[in-house]
C-alpha cells in the first residue's frame, strides 16, 4: 500500500518582489487553490530593522550601511542590537508594526491549510517546512509552532519543520529537479 504524502512548504526569503508563499502539496503535486500568498519578506524586517535601529539613535545613510552582518557598521562604528532582533521578526506574525493590513505568517499558513480538503489537513499540520533566509530568525520556528498550535484544533499535532540549511532551499531544490533526467528531456 502506498502512503500518501503531504505537507506544506512555507517559504519566506529576501525577495524584491516582496512576494512570499503558503503551498501546501499532496502526493507531489501543489494545490493550486490552496497558495496563499504573503506580501512581506526580508526586505521589509530589513528596512524595519533600521527603523527600530533609528530610533535608538543609530543613523543609516547610505545602502552599504544596511549590510550590518558583524554589527560593525563601515564607519567603524560598532553597534549592540538587544531586543530588536526580537522586535524585528516579530513583524512577520504581526505585519502591522509594518504599518500593513494583512495576515501573519502564522494566519497565512493556516489559512492555506484550511483551503485544503479536511482529510489531509492533519499531515499539512504535521508537516510544515520552512524555506528561504527569512525564515532563519531565531526563535522564528518555535513562533510558528506556538501561533499555529493556538489556531489550529485542540487535538492536532503540530509540527514545524525548520532545516538548518532552510535559507538555501530554493537553490537545493532547484539543482535536484535540474538534475533529473526527466527535467533534461523538457
């Protein structure tokens, strides 16, 4: 007998095109009516980052100074981020600090799920990966884990997947269908 295979890829990067997605897939194949998109990436938590930053007296005037990957910023000037790195991600759940009037990561991933026929909804929820560098935050997975368990049915299992190599997903994914020889002969 075969098993059937479900779950939902949640995938959430830097992406200027600011479009992120909800797909949930059954037995290999996306459920086209179930994708929900959500309008907020990487770039967004970037630019609120230097907001939040501002505001302790932090000043950012040119795109070299967002690349802020040591807290040494190029002038030198060393900077202590405290709770902004929490403060900042927190923006995916609650896209309102955002100034935006749309669902969180959590509301969106839920919704998509609840598109979906109710037989399957169990192993979309046991089976939830997170994709892309946005997704990397610490404390992002234990997040979803808890918003969703908070939406979902009380006797649901919940199950947020969260690979270490999540922010290359899209590249990882991409060269094995490449290499397939099926993809070859298209």
């Amino acid at each position: 007998m075969e098993e059937e295979i479900a779950g939902l890829v949640i995938d959430n990067g830097s992406c200027m095109c600011k479009v992120r997605f909800a797909v949930p897939i059954y037995e290999g194949y996306t459920l086209p009516h179930a994708i929900l998109c959500l309008n907020l990436a990487g770039w967004d938590l970037t630019d609120y980052l230097m907001k939040i930053l501002t505001e302790r007296g932090y000043n950012f005037t040119t795109t070299a100074e967002q690349e802020i990957k040591s807290y040494e910023l190029p002038d030198r000037q060393v900077i202590t981020i405290g709770n902004e790195q929490f403060r900042c991600p927190e923006a995916l759940f609650q896209p309102s600090f955002l100034g935006m009037e749309s669902c969180g990561i959590h509301e969106t991933t839920f919704n998509s799920i609840m598109k979906c026929d109710v037989d399957i909804r169990k192993d979309l929820y046991a089976n939830t990966v997170l994709s892309g560098g946005t997704t990397m935050y610490l404390g992002i997975a234990d997040g979803m884990q808890k918003e969703i368990t908070a939406l979902a049915p009380s006797m649901m299992k919940i199950k947020i997947i969260a690979p270490s190599e999540r922010k290359y997903s899209v590249w990882i994914g991409g060269s094995i269908l490449a290499s397939l020889s099926t993809f070859q002969q298209m």
